[in-house]
C-alpha cells in the first residue's frame, strides 16, 4: 500500500543552518503519527515544507500523490492544518468564524451553516457557537481550530503543537477527540509536539528529532526493545518480607529463568530485569515459594526514557566523529 505521505531526503538550509537534514519518513493512511522533539529541532519547518509553504532545498515531499512544492494547491485541498498559533475573528462568534471559512473553501452557503453547526457539535462546543471568539478559553479555541481544520473533509490533518496553553483535564480530552476523530473519520493525523508523555497517550507510530535529523521513528514497544535490548523489561515487587533478608534465596530461585538477567533492592523494592516479559512467571514462582507480594508492577519505558537515551546515544556520536 503506498504511503498517504512519503518525505525524501528533505532538507531545509537558512545559510549555513540546516533545520531539517535529509529526513526520509514514509505515514500510511490512518495513522496518529508524532513528530516529536524540542523547539527548534525542526517538526515545523518539515511540516511546512510538506504543506508546500517553504520550499526544500534538496529532496521532496509526496503528500496524498501530489508534491508539496510542484502542487501546493492540490495537497493543501487535501491536508487540514491548524498552526501552534490560531487566527480567528475575535469580534465574531465560533459559528460564524467557522461558517467563513466554510465559504473559503467553497461550501455552498445552504450547506456551511449546517456543517459548521454538525462540526461544532462534534467538537463539543454548541453551548458556546454564538459567543464571541474573544471569550473563548485556549482550549475552546483549540478545539474550535479543530472544527476548522474538519470543515473541508480533509483526508490529513496536521496539528503542530495542538496541547499548548491548555490544562491537564483539557489536554486529555483534546486528544481522546483526535483518536476518536481519526478512528471514525478514517483520517490520517500528524501531530507535533515536544510533550513526550501526552503523545505518547494517541500515538501509532512516533519519530524522534534532534538538530534537525530524524534519529528514530517506530512503535513505542519496538523503540523501548530497540534501545534497551539488553533488559527492555523490568519488574517492580514489594514484598511482606524484608528483601535484605530475602535476596539470596529470591535470587536462587528466579536463577532457572533464563530471562532475568538480574536482581536488585532499590527503595525497599525488588526490581528484576528480564530480555522479555515473564511477570506472570515471577508472581507464581514467588507465590509458590509462600513469599507475600504486597505489589507487583511491570515498568515499562516510556516516551521520554526512549528520547532521553536516543538524545543521549546521538550526542555522544556526534562527540566521537567531531
């Protein structure tokens, strides 16, 4: 199945600075993909170059067939794009905002108030569609942006920092409203951000960027078993039991499992490391053996474990070769 968007080789110089390095990333049809880093690491200079709003100075980028910098128009027909910073008519209310945009993009004017009112229920915000925009709180904005981005059917949408400025309990439902969106919809979502742990909730796929190169992308599970092959799997347990007393003969008794590799006590913990994921295995030997498990936890490495030794791993390269 070919890719809903393929990049080449993209690359983006401003004189001898390079924001975007040769970046080759292929997105297929349907998924929640994160481009992930810090500021400046060069997530919306490759999303402008994919919208066909900068150029490229070498390489290219395929977006629903069309090239961004050959076809512009065509793949901004098809790609719903809703910036870090939004532009609204403050002095106007949602509906009317959106129904504007609505007329941009060529709806018939019978069917745009309709429309915009069908979207800004979906995006829950019909209490609030007659009120003025300048009233709006961050995250209704927000979510209005996103009833924006919809109001033309696009088969991608492309939020570039979407949680910024909004709170906890708003960042949540924002992005269950994208997973559900995508799911229904059939949508392709590309969703940049530097908050590692709230993509990590959405996300089917995810690339890491730093200084402008795209350092890994994959799955959260095969990135953690990728970077941390040695014990990707760890296995927290509080016991009854004092563990000092205890770790000899705990240690003799996990020693027939080939897959853990070691046995620590770290705050009044056991952490056992394993090549692969035999919880289940350790709870019934443990229960067997009549020691008490007061808890048990699998730990598994998340977003920013995976980003923080992928920065690490690149740094110290870039250090060797320089």
């Amino acid at each position: 199945m070919e890719p809903i968007i393929s990049l080449k080789n993209l690359t983006k110089k401003y004189g001898d600075f390079k924001a975007v390095d040769c970046l080759t990333l292929q997105i297929q049809k349907g998924e929640i993909f994160g481009l992930l880093g810090p500021n400046g690491a060069g997530k919306s200079t490759t999303i402008l170059m994919m919208l066909g709003l900068t150029e490229p100075n070498n390489g290219n980028a395929l977006v629903c067939g069309f090239d961004a910098t050959s076809n512009p128009i065509e793949v901004k027909k098809k790609v719903g794009y809703l910036p870090d910073t939004l532009g609204f008519y403050d002095n106007r209310t949602g509906l009317e905002n959106l129904i504007y945009v609505a007329r941009l993009n060529g709806i018939p004017e019978q069917n745009a108030k309709r429309k915009a009112e069908q979207l800004l229920e979906r995006v829950g915000l019909t209490k609030v569609k007659n009120n003025k925009v300048g009233t709006y709180s961050r995250g209704m904005k927000q979510r209005l942006g996103l009833a924006d981005v919809l109001i033309k059917d696009p088969e991608i949408i492309v939020l570039d920092e979407p949680t910024l400025g909004i709170d906890p309990s708003g960042v949540k439902d924002f992005l269950l409203l994208i997973s559900q969106l995508s799911k229904e919809n059939h949508l392709t979502v590309l969703l940049s951000s530097h908050h590692l742990h709230q993509v990590q909730q959405v996300c089917d796929r995810v690339g890491l960027f730093v200084g402008g190169k795209l350092i890994a992308e994959g799955d959260i599970p095969t990135l953690s078993k990728t970077l941390f092959y040695e014990t990707p799997y760890m296995v927290e347990v509080q016991l009854l039991e004092s563990h000092e007393k205890n770790l000899t003969s705990i240690q003799k008794l996990l020693k027939d499992l080939q897959e853990v590799k070691s046995i620590d006590i770290k705050k009044e913990k056991l952490v056992i490391t394993c090549t692969e994921d035999v919880t289940s295995i350790i709870a019934k030997t443990l229960i067997e053996a009549n020691f008490n498990i007061v808890h048990l936890n699998k730990i598994e490495f998340g977003l920013d474990d995976i980003y923080q030794r992928y920065f690490e791993t690149t740094n110290e390269n870039l250090k060797q070769t320089a």
